[in-house]
C-alpha cells in the first residue's frame, strides 16, 4: 500500500525491518548444522561479530525453523561406562560368528504388568523349545532364585537339552550373588559369559515384548487369571518367533562393535 503526498510517493512498510542480515542468517544455519546438539544459546554466541547487532535466541530459533531446521530433544539412552563398553565390544567380537545352537538356553526375569493384574515370572527358551513359565509371589532374591534352578530350568534342561549346553543370564546382583555361584558349581552347569549392560544383546527382552503384545487386549481381574493367561500364552508363542531372535545375534553383535559399545536400536 502506497500513498502519494506532495509528489511524493510514501510507501508503507511491511513490518519491522530484519535484525539479521543474509549473512548472518548463512552463519546460523552453518552454525546448526555443524553442530547440530548446539542450543540457541550455543549459536547465538557462535554468531556473533562486532559488525553486526546480537540477534536474540528467538530470532535464531524462527530463522532456523524457516529452514527447515527444528528443534527435537534427544533420544535419552543409559549411560555405558567406558569399561563395559569396551567389555560389550569385545564379547561381541567374539561371539560375531555364534549361532542359535551357541545361545541355548536363555532367560530373564521381569515384571510383566497388565490389566487387572501384577504378575512377576521367570522363563526360558532354548532354540528347540519354550521352556516353563514360574510365578514368582513375593520377593526375588536370591534364595528363590537357586529354588527356580533347582526345581524348575535344571529339570527342564535336563528333559529337553542334550548335552553339553550352557545357561545364560546377565549380571543382576542376585543371579551372580557366591550363594547362586556356588549353586552352578555343584550342579556343574556352564555359564555363558555376560556384559554389563547389555540388554540390547539379549534376545529375551524381546520375547516379553512378544509376549505382552499377545495379552494387549487381555484384561484379568486378578492374579491368578493373569498368570494364567501368561502360561497360555508363552506356551502358545511359536519356535519361529525363537528362531528369528536367536537369528538376530549376528547383527545384534555387528550392531554395538559398530556402536563402539554404546547403546544399539536392540
């Protein structure tokens, strides 16, 4: 919009006039995508010259969104020491090469919660079949721990397993508490060496996930019926769903020496 006054002609403006010039502009988006972890902050003192007026951190922030360039929290992932990331990287080197018949058997313990109930269990799975499923009521420590090996995976193994095979488990204080150790040692089973850390290389995290999606629309309302369903349906999970996971241990070990031991998508 225009207007014309003694000859004249007075045009209007559009809007405060840019704070930024198009080289300052140039020098954020280098700034961001150079380092793209830097905060507004970080850039707003990256930018700044003595020619130029401080653009705000809002103003970084707009020129970097017409750009394309948004700003995204980062993925929050648990912190690795140095020295079990080294240990990771080393037994995935190792064990590179390993497969399904090496991982046999495997268990974890969680808690699986859901619908109308809260349920603890222990379970196990080896490449040639699902093993039982135990409710744990009460607390799991250590005792009730060499109570699920003696009287629930030791029978099993021994029914199921041919010799010589080898038990894997991670580094909960309880599982390698000297009372379960020296459990192991007496019954002269085999333990599969396991890094710290390592839940991305332990295939039965993804068998609870199984597991839980196979009772997602179950509802219980107690207990005794969730546990219930959770035996039906470990029992139900078909041994190609073990065979894929155990299958995975290839790239799962290529996965965190290629993440020098840092976390994995696993």
């Amino acid at each position: 919009m225009s207007t014309i006054q003694d000859g004249v002609v007075h045009r209007q403006s559009p809007g405060r006039p840019r704070t930024t010039s198009r080289a300052m502009d140039r020098n954020i988006l280098r700034a961001c995508r150079e380092h793209p972890r830097r905060t507004s902050t970080d850039i707003q003192v990256s930018v700044t010259s003595p020619n130029e007026p401080m653009p705000s951190r809002k103003t970084i922030r707009r020129r970097l969104q017409v750009a394309g360039l948004h700003g995204q929290r980062p993925v929050k992932k648990p912190f690795v020491s140095l020295k079990n990331r080294n240990a990771r990287v080393e037994w995935a080197k190792q064990h590179l090469s390993w497969g399904p018949r090496e991982y046999a058997p495997r268990y974890q313990c969680p808690t699986v919660k859901h619908g109308g109930g809260s349920v603890m269990v222990w379970g196990c799975f080896s490449d040639t079949s699902m093993g039982p499923l135990n409710r744990i009521v009460g607390t799991m420590d250590r005792y009730v721990y060499e109570d699920i090996l003696e009287n629930t995976m030791r029978p099993w193994a021994r029914a199921n397993l041919s010799r010589p095979w080898v038990f894997q488990q991670d580094n909960y204080p309880k599982h390698t508490s000297g009372h379960v150790a020296n459990w192991f040692r007496r019954r002269r089973v085999d333990l599969l060496e396991w890094p710290s850390q390592s839940p991305d290389l332990n295939p039965i995290e993804h068998m609870w996930e199984e597991l839980e999606r196979r009772l997602k629309e179950v509802r219980a309302s107690n207990a005794n019926q969730k546990f219930a369903q959770l035996e039906a349906a470990w029992k139900s999970i078909p041994m190609t769903v073990v065979q894929t996971l155990l299958d995975s241990m290839p790239r799962r070990c290529q996965a965190v020496i290629d993440a020098k031991g840092y976390p994995t998508k696993y």
